[in-house]
C-alpha cells in the first residue's frame, strides 16, 4: 500500500493543495511535506501566495521578507 493510499485526508488534501511542482510525490499528503520542508529549513506551498509558490522559493527568509515588509 503506497503512503497516500494511507493517509485517511489525502483526498481531502489533494483538492486543496497549492503545490505548482508537478512530479511532487508529497502532494496531498501533508505530514510528509511538512517533514520534507522543515528538514530543509523549508516552508510548504500553503504558507504561500499563488504567485509566491510559483517562485518555488521556499525559504522562510523569503516568507518574512514578503509578510514583515520594511516601511
């Protein structure tokens, strides 16, 4: 049985993924992204805004510069 067959939420999940990677074999499957992310210093698509995801940069130095904008 493959991980997402597992997953009880992996419907669920898919359906509201904002992940744009299209060979992402996390996608749907919310534990492992997440554990995929934070082992890079990472954060998932779904901190992101749509055009923010699309840059695939997904550092959290890019997270704060986009929210805590310098005035």
């Amino acid at each position: 049985m493959e991980k997402k067959e597992k997953c009880p939420r992996y419907k669920l999940n898919l359906e509201n993924c904002p992940c744009t990677y299209p060979s992402c074999p996390r996608r749907g499957i919310c534990c492992e992204c997440l554990r995929y992310h934070r082992s890079r210093g990472e954060l998932p698509a779904c901190y992101f805004t749509e055009e923010e995801e699309r840059t695939y940069n997904r550092s959290i130095e890019f997270y704060f510069q986009r929210r805590f904008k310098q005035k």
